[in-house]
C-alpha cells in the first residue's frame, strides 16, 4: 500500500512476511492431460527400456519372473514397441534370444 501525504511519499518497509512473487496467484498443480493406452496390465513383469525427451518405449517380457502362459501370450519373446503415451507401434517377434541385452 502506498500513502500520498501531501508531495512526499510514504511506502511500507519490507519485512519478512512481504515477498514480492511476479505471479503472486500462481499455484502448480498436476493436471492428467490423456490417459495412457498401455495393452498389458501388469508392467513389473516386463524388462522396459525408454527413450529420452518422451520418445519410445521397448518392452520385452521378463523371463527371470514367473509368468503363466495365457492363450494371447506367443512362445517366441516378443519386443513390443510403444509412445510415450502407451500406444502401439509395431511388435517384434524375436528369433534369437541373444539379441536382447540384459
């Protein structure tokens, strides 16, 4: 607040309480922009590897976990290759084991 007395001016002295924010009403929040389209229910079965800067997701499953065989899941590992919003792009059935890294 500033208070005009006469040709002088008067302003309040900073104290601890005032901070000068150049957004004083600005409060982040977390907002979800779209929901992510993932296939596979449970990832921590899945070894994933990501891209930087929100590029592609590989995942492949984890053989070292105990899985069940269900009638969608191939023999062959598959390479499943995803957005960063979890949508699809392509699978890739791989014909020999040593061509995944650990």
């Amino acid at each position: 607040m500033i208070v005009f007395t006469g040709k002088t001016e008067r302003r309040p002295l900073p104290t601890l309480k005032h901070v000068s924010h150049p957004q004083p009403f600005f409060f982040p929040r977390k907002q979800e922009i779209y929901s992510l389209s993932w296939n596979q229910s449970d990832l921590s079965k899945f070894m994933i590897a990501a891209a930087q800067y929100g590029g592609p997701i590989a995942m492949i499953r984890d053989d070292k976990k105990v899985l069940l065989l269900q009638k969608q899941q191939p023999i062959k590992p598959t390479i499943y290759m995803h957005t960063a919003s979890g949508k699809l792009i392509d699978q890739i059935q791989v014909q020999d084991k040593t061509m995944v890294a650990d």
